[in-house]
C-alpha cells in the first residue's frame, strides 16, 4: 500500500451541471462549487498532505458568456479576500498559478497581496489555476529561458524550474469531478506519473467523504514508475 500522496491536482468540473440537475442557476453552481474548497482544504491538512492544486479558471474559459466571466472573477474576488485571513490563522499558504495578465487591475493587486500575507505559512500549500493551460503553462516556461540563459543546455531539471510549480513535487494523484475522463490540458508536464481518479460526482457533490475515497484509491495503487 503506497503512502498519502504529497501532492493531489483537482480539476474542479460540474458545477453547471449540478445546477441544471437541481434546478439552480448556473451562478448557484459555482457559488456552491466554490463553498467546497475550505473543507477540502481542512481535511487535507488533518490527514497529513502538504500540496493542493485547484484549477479554478482555464484559458478557455474565457471564451463563455461575459455574464459568467464576470460572475466567476467576482466570486474569486469578493470570497477569497473574505476568507484570506482565515486560511491565515490555518497556516495556509496560498499560491497562484497561470497568466494572470488578462486579469483586472484590482484583482492582480489583491492576489498579490493575498500571496504576501500568506508566502510563509507552513501548514500547506494551496495552488489556485487562474487563466491556466498546460500548453500556456509551457510556452511561457520555455519563453523565460530563452530570456534568462539559452546558452545553458536546456535539461529536464533546468526546464522544471521555469514552470508555474517550480519548487514543488509534481501532483502524485489527479481527482477530475463531474464524470468527464481527460485532462484538458492541465498540468501537462507535471502529471507525467500521476495517479487518475476520476469520479461521476459533480464538483458541489465532492465532499470530504469523496475526497477520502480518491486518497484511498492511490493508496491502493502500485507505482512503479516505468520500472
């Protein structure tokens, strides 16, 4: 039996779904989706895993209506700044992943100073995908090496420094919500080993519980790592 897994991604999908199913507005989806994240949180730090990846907003989810857009950059606007000092006291730090540069002024501002206020924190690390895609993720990567050194050879390890999750272990588990079985693009370089779990729970349905169930299935796994 393997041990806890240090690092778990989580792609967050189904929260319209959800809402359809229960009659709600879209809106009620995510809001209700969002509401999952603390707990999650918690139950990571009780059990003992240091590293969270949440994919909250892809590059493509740009593309949907503007009402939704909008209402999804609220959210994280208005909710994340209300809990930051909570997750302070849990000793949370928190850490953004992705492009930020389409991002509004103000939100740029406020996750900057949400990073600051948490940066030394020690009881885990939570990573929040924000306008994040794999592809992105490593057209950027390879971009800051060509601007840093390009005469250095470019090896695995000098590349990974260069990513949005340099200095941390690559997820050891992968849990994708809402029944879909891809990865979209997310994490692309990182998940090279991962374990996958996919679950037919819509996101605002994944609870505690359910995420217990996903730790016990990695638990369960024999990893050999191409061996």
């Amino acid at each position: 039996m393997s041990s806890l897994p240090k690092h778990i991604a989580l792609i967050m999908d189904g929260n319209r779904r959800w809402a359809k199913k229960n009659h709600l507005s879209l809106f009620e989806g995510h809001r209700r989706g969002e509401e999952m994240l603390e707990p999650l949180i918690d139950t990571a730090i009780k059990i003992g895993i240091p590293y969270l990846t949440f994919w909250a907003f892809s590059t493509e989810n740009w593309y949907r209506d503007k009402r939704e857009v909008d209402f999804l950059l609220n959210l994280f606007r208005h909710n994340l700044d209300r809990k930051v000092d909570n997750f302070h006291r849990k000793n949370v730090r928190l850490n953004i992943i992705g492009n930020l540069e389409n991002f509004p002024a103000d939100l740029i501002n406020k996750t900057k100073d949400w990073l600051e206020k948490t940066k030394n924190n020690k009881a885990i690390t939570v990573n929040i995908a924000l306008s994040y895609g794999g592809r992105d993720e490593i057209i950027r990567a390879v971009n800051k090496w060509c601007q840093s050194n390009p005469k250095i050879p470019l090896t695995k390890e000098t590349f990974m420094k260069y990513l949005d999750t340099s200095g941390q272990p690559d997820p050891d588990l992968l849990v994708r919500t809402g029944g879909e079985k891809r990865l979209s693009g997310f994490l692309l370089w990182q998940l090279e080993y991962a374990e996958l779990y996919f679950t037919s729970v819509y996101w605002p349905d994944f609870t505690p519980r359910e995420f217990k169930k996903a730790v016990k299935f990695y638990q369960d796994r024999h990893r050999r790592f191409g061996k």
